[in-house]
C-alpha cells in the first residue's frame, strides 16, 4: 500500500513517515512521482480544502494511468484561526496579506489587529483536516487543534509559519520555542495525523472482514476483461449546490472523458471541473438557478456520429413537451437533445431528435425519488450506448 501525500512541504512528508509509517510502509510526495498539478483550493473550510487537494490528485493519477489499486492520496490543509479576528486568517493563512508578504509581517500584523485584546480574547488555535481518498474513491477525514494564544511579541525560531506568535501557556514558551519533537507531539498536524494512522487501522481490519480486498479495484486493470468504451460521457443535471453524490459517482465511475451538466449547479462548477480531473472536457449549461455568471444558455457539440445539443429546457417547455426542444435541435442540425430542469429521467426520439434528460443527481422527482445520472459509451465506431444509471439512496 502506498501513501501519497499532495504537499510541496518537506518537513510535513518526514512528521508524515514517522507517524504513518505504522501502516504504510511507502509514503511518497507527489512531486516524487513527478506530478505537478496543482488544484485549486477554492473550498470554504480546512476540510474542503484537503479534499479538492487528495481528490484533484487521485483523478490526475488515475488520468494518467498512474494509480494503482490500493494507493491512497493524502493532503492536508491548516491554518491559524484567531477568536479576536472572527476565525481569520483561517484558510487563507498561506495567502494573509498576499502570498508573498513575508512571516514577520503577517505575524507583526496579526499582534497589531489584537493591540486590545486582553487575556482569552487572545485565544487562538492552529487546525489541520487531513483527508485520505482511497484508488476505490472512498473518502476518510480527521482534525486536529493546537490551542494558544497569540502572543505579545514575537519569539522563537523553530518551526515556521505563525510559530512564533502561538503562545502555549502551560509551557510558557511560543511553538517556535519548542523543539521539533516537542511540537510533533503536540501540534494539531501531530494530532490529526496519529487520528488518521488509528483509522486507518481501522478501515484495514473492517475491509479485511468485509473481504475487500484493496487490490480488487477493477476500472485500471488491463487484463480485466471490461472493453473499455472508446470515449465515455457523464452527463448530469440539477445539483442545486449539493455535489455529495455527483462526487461519488465521479469518484466511482473512473475514467471520463467528457461531462455534461445541464444547468442549475448553482455555483460549483469550478468544485465539479476539478472533481471531474483535468483531463476532462467539461460543458456546463445555465438554469434557471443560475445566477451572476456567464454560463452559454445553449452549446451544441459534437461527441461520435452524433451532434448534441444541450440546454437547461426553460426556454423550451420541457416541462409540457419536448416538441419545441426537439424542434430548436433540428434547426441547430442536432439529431440529439440533452436538456434538465425537470428532475426526471428521459430518453425518446421526439420527431427524430433523441431528447436525453438524466434526472436530478441531488434532488430527483420521479416517483421512486432516486438520484439518477447517465453514461454514455462511444465505441470506436462513434456510435453511442445510453445507460441510464440510478443511485440506491434517495
Ligand atoms: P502545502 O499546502 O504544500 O502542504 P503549506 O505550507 O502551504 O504547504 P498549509 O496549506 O497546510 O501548508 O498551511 C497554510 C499556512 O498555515 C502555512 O503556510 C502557515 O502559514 C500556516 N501554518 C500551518 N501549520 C502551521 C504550523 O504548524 N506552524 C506555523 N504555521 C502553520
């Protein structure tokens, strides 16, 4: 089993190896694999982070053809959170005063912010989410703090960072005054980490009862039988900002090559491109949820044979009848309609144009209320195999 950890920081993969050394015996940065893609944390939380960041690797890897069935792909996000300044700088402590301000400004800076806090109203602590996505998509987290307060002045040059402003009472010294062992044992990434090794522990034990074995992860192996289609295409429709599921299927399904969303992501489209991986050609249509951005209200493209146009449906009926969808389609000399909106699955040839809805991925509203989306294969040919797939949970 191999770890690898998405950091550009040293001194976190040698706290890492000694820590998860127990249960994986190869940790690897990225950058050793050559990997430089670099996600882009948009997130709103530590959590968030660290899961664009594992994630975005896993698709590049598994793009790439170079993930292997029981890999797992670590990051970490931390930060400084100081009460006095409502949580900030939070996630954006790398990016405090911009990225290239150095340390004793950010730190003079956060003392001055604090020039009237008193006592606990200097409380402050340093979080770390960490977050393991398995080859097999499955997602772990765990989070540690490190509590202080922010310090007066200054002081100490070990560690890095904020070190030197996190006054720790009960020793009477700042974290860059302890020695590295010292802070390990203590620190919030220390923390997180021995939580992540003692569930580690425990997923292992559980798939070994379960039977799983890591290494049965079908999607990257050459010898197992599955024709891989030629191209494949994912098409989606009405998250309504709720992308838990769309994340699983992009996770499970492995390779894509093309994802179609239908409209009404209501926002997380930049979340989706990077869950989809790099690699993929996203296409994203606005609906009628979809405000303040400049999403295309239509996009006709051409996948195979075949030319497609796709739409949200507002502006055609489509909750009437697909005539007008179909109609518009043909004008555009599309034999094929892929519309959303209106929450329930379709699939039929309307006056010869074949108009495709997936249903809702988040928020379904045909009767048995199944989350639905769909693929569809492209062989070599350029002709195409609809499946339309249904998720057991509602
Ligand atoms: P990677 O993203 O490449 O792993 P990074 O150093 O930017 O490296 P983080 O995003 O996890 O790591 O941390 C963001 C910032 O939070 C970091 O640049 C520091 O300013 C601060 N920080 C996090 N942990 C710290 C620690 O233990 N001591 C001091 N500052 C810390």
């Amino acid at each position: 089993m191999r770890i690898i950890f998405a950091t550009h920081n040293k001194n976190k993969i040698i706290e890492v190896r000694q820590i998860l050394g127990e249960v994986a015996s190869d940790i690897v940065a990225k950058s050793e694999l050559g990997i430089d893609f670099e996600p882009v944390e948009t997130g709103k939380t530590f959590a968030d982070n660290a899961e664009l960041k594992a994630a975005g690797i896993r698709s590049y890897m598994l793009a790439h053809g170079m993930l292997k069935d029981d890999d797992i792909i670590m990051s970490d996000d931390s930060g400084l959170c100081v009460n006095y300044m409502f949580g900030l700088p939070g996630i954006y402590s790398a990016r405090y005063l911009g990225e290239d301000t150095s340390y004793e400004e950010k730190n003079a800076r956060i003392i001055h912010e604090l020039r009237f806090a008193q006592g606990e109203e200097r409380a402050a602590h340093f979080t770390c989410n960490i977050c393991a996505v398995f080859a097999d998509g499955r997602v772990f987290h765990t989070e540690g703090l490190f509590e202080g307060l922010i310090a007066e002045e200054p002081k100490g040059t070990n560690g890095f960072g904020y070190d030197p402003i996190l006054y720790l009472p009960e020793y009477g010294k700042t974290s860059a005054e302890l020695t590295p062992e010292e802070k390990n044992s203590m620190s919030h990434r220390g923390k997180a980490l021995r939580a992540m090794r003692d569930l580690l522990k425990k997923v292992f034990e559980e798939d070994k009862k379960k039977g799983i074995n890591q290494a049965a992860f079908p999607e990257n192996k050459e010898d197992s039988g599955l024709v891989r289609p030629f191209q494949t295409i994912l098409v989606v429709s009405d998250s309504h900002h709720k992308d838990e599921n769309l994340k699983d299927v992009l996770s499970r399904l492995g390779m894509i090559d093309f994802l179609v969303h239908l409209g009404d992501a209501e926002g997380t489209e930049g979340m989706i491109q990077q869950y989809a991986g790099d690699g993929v050609k996203c296409y994203f249509v606005q609906g009628n949820n979809d405000f303040f951005n400049d999403l295309p209200r239509d996009i006709v493209a051409e996948f195979g044979n075949h030319k497609c146009f796709m739409t949200h449906g507002h502006y055609y009926g489509v909750n009437f009848d697909m005539t007008q969808l179909a109609e518009e389609a043909k004008l555009r000399g599309c034999d094929i309609a892929m519309f959303g909106h209106t929450h329930k699955p379709f699939l039929k040839v309307v006056n010869g144009v074949t108009c495709i809805n997936p249903g809702s991925i988040s928020f379904p509203r045909q009767i048995d209320r199944r989350p639905s989306y769909m693929v569809i294969d492209i062989n070599e040919e350029g002709e195409f195999k609809y499946h339309q797939v249904y998720l057991d949970r509602k």
